[in-house]
C-alpha cells in the first residue's frame, strides 16, 4: 500500500518559472490537503478539498492553486514561482466526516528551492 | 480559533532517561489532539490521539500523552529515551467540524548517548 505520493522529491526553480506538485493517494480518502513547512514554523495550511470538484482557500494560498478532478490526485501549482515560495511541501489526506477524529496520513514532502 | 502552544523549540535529554514534550491548546470546544513525529527528510508520522475517550492516551514506540481540561494541556512522555527518538514532535488540534488541523510550531528532540 503506497499511501501518500509526492513528485518530485526535489526541485529548483528560477524565479517567474511555474511548476506543478504531483500528489496521489490510494486510500480513497475525501479529504486531502497541503502544507508548506518553514523552519521553525510549524505546517501551514496553504490549500485543502474535501472532495473531487471542490477546493477550498487555508491559511496562506497566495501564490498557489489546487484543483481536484479525482479522489486520488490533488496537484498544487505555482504560477510565478517567488523566493518566498521556498519551503518543504508536504501533501496530506485523511478519511473525512465530521467529527475529526481520523489523523491526516502524509506524503514525504517535495523540498523546493526558488533562485 | 483553535491555536496550539508548544512550550520548547528544542529538548535535549540523555539516552535511558524520561522525555516531556509540552504542548498547551486553545479551543472553544472539547477538541481532538493528536502528535506527530517527524524524522529528518521525511514525513509526519501519527504517534497518537485523543478523542473525548480515555484520558491518558498510549501511541507507539512507547510514547503517551495526558488530556487535562482544566490546564489545556495534552503533554507528550515516554519513561525512557532512545537514540531512535530523536526527532521534530508536532502537536495538532482540529478545528471544528474537523476539515482542518492547526499545528503547533514543533519541538526538536536530541537524544544524546
């Protein structure tokens, strides 16, 4: 069982260049998410959906966009990639339901550098 | 809003000796809490949770964690250190409705020997 997938697992990027961040998951989970994690900083919710078709804005989304057109992918892309977007990206998913009892399952994140 | 406090960047403690990670919250409601570890370069693991049963919650490796509502905290211990423990520890409470989990800044384990 595979779980979480990140591509890539490493990425340099020039300034204004755009890419995307692949991320699959085999568990059938609703409810996927991603984060980007800056040294001392803790996860910041960056994008999250809570099913195909529906995508929803977290803490700081600037800069990013998500779409969901399957349970499994949910790929994030950077338009105009910024130095500020240099980070550890992590993806996430989880069974979803209200309640939120159900822990989020990781990808092993996709380290990006922006120069 | 939920809101997490982790009250050390950075625990340093002997190989056989106690662990005590802090982790205070904030919540208008009975909240879930869960800690995760993290390892260098790789991804959050679950090391366990709490959800409104059992207030002294066992995870793996040995770790547990206490619930107490009156201090808001949900503390992380394990009686005796290992090399392998060594690590980032996040604390995580959920929001209500629980589609978004709101995570401490982490606390770095040393373990030395």
């Amino acid at each position: 069982n595979a779980g979480v997938t990140q591509t890539p697992k490493f990425r340099i990027l020039k300034i204004g260049q755009s890419m995307t961040l692949q991320c699959t998951q085999d568990m059938n989970h609703n409810y996927m998410y991603w984060y980007r994690q800056d040294p001392g900083m803790g996860l910041k919710l960056i994008y999250y959906s809570v099913g195909a078709g529906i995508t929803d804005k977290g803490e700081v989304p600037n800069g990013y966009n998500v779409s969901r057109s399957t349970t499994e992918d949910f790929p994030l892309r950077l338009e105009l990639a910024a130095p500020s977007q240099t980070s550890v990206y992590f993806c996430a998913s989880r069974v979803g339901g209200w309640g939120g009892d159900q822990p989020q399952h990781f990808g092993d994140g996709t380290r990006l550098s922006i120069l | 809003a939920q809101s997490v406090t982790q009250l050390d960047s950075h625990v340093s403690v002997s190989e056989g000796t106690p662990v005590l990670l802090r982790c205070n919250y904030s919540s208008s409601y009975s909240p879930s809490l869960f800690w995760y570890v993290q390892h260098p370069n790789k991804g959050l693991q679950l090391l366990l949770k709490y959800t409104s049963a059992a207030t002294l919650v066992k995870g793996i490796n040995g770790f547990e964690a206490e619930f107490k509502k009156s201090e808001t905290s949900f503390h992380l211990t394990k009686p005796s250190a290992h090399m392998s423990d060594a690590a980032e520890y996040f604390c995580v409470v959920i929001s209500r409705g629980g589609q978004n989990f709101v995570f401490g800044p982490g606390t770095r384990l040393s373990v030395l020997p």
